[in-house]
C-alpha cells in the first residue's frame, strides 16, 4: 500500500485562495455499483463523521450527461477524491467528472487525492485491462468520439499521480482512518487566516506588496514588510498570505516571533515550518543548529511561501530562514519587522522593502467609527470630538480599534472627559502602542534608507 501524499504541485500547500468560495470541503469521484456500498460508502461517513463537508452523489439523478448541478460542486469543492476502480472507465459519467477535476486542479489550484481501489495505477495511466476495455467500449458510440481524447489524457495524468494504492486483502479501515486524518490536515491548511474583523486600506497595500513578491520569478527571494508597532505590518502579512498561498508547494506562516523568541522557543518554530513543508512524519529537531542543517536540506527543492512575523532579532532571521539559497526556485519569503535595520543586515534587496504608512484620515474615520458607533448614538453629535481622537491616533490602526471599542459604549460627557484623560494618562492596553508610535513620528524618516534614527 502506498501512503504517500500525493504530489499535485502547488495545490498540495495550504491556504486557498480568498478568490475561490468553496460550497464544500471534498467531492468525492466513484462508479456507484461498484464501491458505493463498501470502501466509498465507509470513506463517506468516516469523512462526514470527522467533521468535513463531503459531497457524494447520492441524490443526484444520473442520466447520459454530466449534470450543471453536478459540474457546479466539483467547481465548489476544495479537494476532489477520486476512487478508482477496475470498471470506473466503463462510466462516461465518471470520466466526464474526472476531466472536470483535473480541470479545476489546473484552474483553481485544487487538491486531488487519487485513490487506486484493488486495481494498480499503472492500469488506470495507461488504460490496460479493464480500464482500456471500458474505453474501448464507449469508443464505439459515435456521441463520444468528441471526448475519448480528454478521457484518455485525465486517466493517464490521474494515474500519475502519487495516492493510496490499496490491494485485496488489505485492512481497509485503518487505511480509511489514515485518508480522513490526511484530509483533515490539509483542509486545516487551506483554512485562510483571520486577517481584521474590518479591514480597512488593506487590499491597495496588499497590491503593492504583491508587485515586490513577483510570484511567477523564478529566483527565491525575500521582501520585508516595515512599519511602527500597531501599524498593520502583521494584518497585511496575513492578507497577502491567503491571497496567494494556494500558488506554492508548501507554506507556513510563523506568528509573533519576538515573543516565542523571548521564551526560548526557537527550537519549537523550527519544528512547526518542518512540519508545514514534511506533512507525513516530519523529523523533530532536538538544537537549533540541528534545526538549521535540516532545514536548509528539506527546503533546498521545495517551493515555499514562509512568512516570519514580528522579528526583532536578526539570530531569528538566520536560524529560520537563512539566506534565499536554503529555498527552492520561485520560493518566497516575508519578513515583518519594527526595524528595517535587521532586513538589511539579512540580505534583503532595499527594493523589496515595504514601509506601511499610517491610514490616511478618510481610512482612519471609518476604521474608528466602525468600532467607536456600533450602538444607537448620532455621530452628528460626537463629530467634533471624533475628529480629535483621530487626529490622536495619528492614522495608526491598533489605536484607533482600541479607543473606538473603549469610548463606544460611552455617552458624549463621558467621550469629553475620556478624550482629555487619553490627552494627559494613556490607557496602559495603548500606552506601548503610542509610546513606539509617536517616538517614530517625532523624528524625520530617513527615505532613502528606510531607517529609523
């Protein structure tokens, strides 16, 4: 039995697009009479009882075509499962859904587990035995000589695919057990991050950074995201993640760094990007310079998206993500940073530095009314005394989502005493924020170099 994942190029990774809206998590290809009963119908519930939304066809009325109804859920599944069995050729209904699956492979970058059920992938990727006979026969009606190409082409590049070969005799639901637990994980891993509960300037500065990525380049390279702390760097990292994490092999995103960092940690987020880029049986180092050799050797042909999130050290940056050479071709790496001083000292091209900038006053007003008048109050009645708290928080975003919850449930003579106590005693859940915030806006920015004095 061969349990290895299979190799289905950049679907294989994580994060789905944020273009692409899925209706279902798995849709599940078989010929009905021949496992609906057994090996697919226990994959079914085992998947359902699990907790994923699976599609099978049991509703669906079958006639000569493939249905629109039914062309529409593969188009809305996040992983196509195709069981394969002897007589699945004998099915022109099911060789149309297969040419629909590995279409939206192609188009939509969606993940396709074959599953080679008591009959060897060779006999599906050349079209032998039973599987040429089926062919064969449909290839006798004159309807189908449009469609014997592309059957034949979906047959061969499925059987290419690396999946789970199981023979007669076999225990089929441990198997079973261990295909929920692989689809499990990865619809884990395309489960985009959660970016802003109300995000706001954030998709013409995600533009922006995508223009540095370059996703199609083929070198490795990395782009760093700068900015003063409560800025967004982190919400934007985020964002650009899901938006095109579904184009690499593997990706992983490594939250506040500084943080695990200062507790030691270094060791346990090597060990979490192994485990992103080896999904089956990833070693588990024991040193950080272990971590590094093993790093730099499982990640040398791999097409990777790591981000690095909230780094204040550049030891972090050489023991994660030592230079462009430990990555494969069109791999690409996002560094999120207080200080541009650590991008650099690590290597990173000066052209491929973005600054984020404070909200502009139109972006700061609704980012600040959304929190501050959730409730029944007349911003009318509040707009004076809104404009100053924005023209306070100085376009940064973490200071205006943290005054506008604080004065949202306030009445307008609390607002007045509020504004004037934030003037004079900064809550201490902003005072870190501000502190960092207008020390940075006290002195110039040096442009050219992007450092702060």
């Amino acid at each position: 039995m061969d349990l290895s994942k299979p190799q289905v190029g950049a679907s294989s990774s994580s994060s789905t697009s944020s273009t692409h809206s899925f209706t279902h998590d798995v849709f599940l290809s078989f010929r009905g009479p021949d496992t609906r009963n057994n090996f697919t119908g226990h994959l079914y519930r085992n998947l359902v009882n699990k907790g994923i939304n699976t599609f099978i066809d049991n509703d669906l009325t079958r006639g000569e075509d493939i249905t629109k109804e039914l062309l529409e859920v593969i188009e809305g599944s996040r992983i196509s499962i195709v069981v394969f069995f002897a007589n699945y050729a004998s099915s022109k209904w099911c060789l149309d859904e297969l040419v629909k699956i590995l279409q939206c492979k192609e188009s939509k970058q969606q993940i396709v587990y074959p599953i080679f059920y008591k009959v060897h992938p060779s006999k599906i990727r050349y079209q032998k035995g039973q599987v040429g006979d089926g062919i064969a026969h449909l290839s006798k009606y004159e309807d189908n000589l449009t469609k014997v190409g592309s059957w034949k082409a979906a047959l061969t590049q499925a059987g290419d695919l690396s999946g789970w070969h199981i023979e007669d005799g076999e225990h089929e639901a441990n198997v079973i057990e261990q295909i929920v637990e692989e689809i499990s994980t990865e619809i884990m891993k395309c489960t985009p991050l959660d970016v802003a509960t109300h995000p706001v300037g954030i998709e013409s500065r995600v533009e922006d950074i995508l223009k540095l990525l370059n996703v199609e380049q083929d070198d490795p390279h990395m782009v760093g995201i700068w900015g003063i702390g409560g800025i967004g760097k982190s919400t934007l990292a985020k964002a650009v993640f899901n938006s095109i994490s579904n184009k690499f092999e593997h990706s992983c995103f490594l939250a506040n760094i500084r943080e695990s960092f200062s507790r030691g940690d270094l060791v346990k987020l090597q060990n979490d990007f192994l485990s992103k880029i080896i999904e089956r049986n990833p070693p588990n180092v024991e040193n950080v310079d272990e971590g590094i050799t093993v790093l730099k050797q499982k990640l040398s042909q791999k097409r990777v998206l790591l981000v690095i999130d909230d780094v204040d050290h550049l030891d972090q940056l050489r023991k994660l993500a030592g230079g462009c050479d430990w990555f494969g071709q069109r791999s690409r790496i996002i560094i999120t940073t207080r200080d541009t001083n650590f991008l650099s000292a690590h290597g990173v091209n000066s052209n491929s530095i973005y600054e984020v900038k404070e909200l502009n006053h139109q972006e700061a007003s609704e980012l600040f009314n959304f929190y501050a008048f959730k409730e029944n109050k007349r911003m009318d009645d509040f707009s004076e005394l809104a404009s100053k708290v924005i023209r306070y928080a100085k376009g940064i975003p973490l200071v205006l989502e943290v005054l506008g919850s604080d004065l949202c449930s306030k009445n307008k003579a609390e607002w007045e005493d509020a504004v004037e106590y934030y003037s004079k005693h900064p809550k201490p859940v902003v005072l870190e924020t501000l502190q960092r915030s207008y020390e940075a806006l006290e002195y110039p920015i040096q442009q050219s170099s992007k450092k702060r004095p």
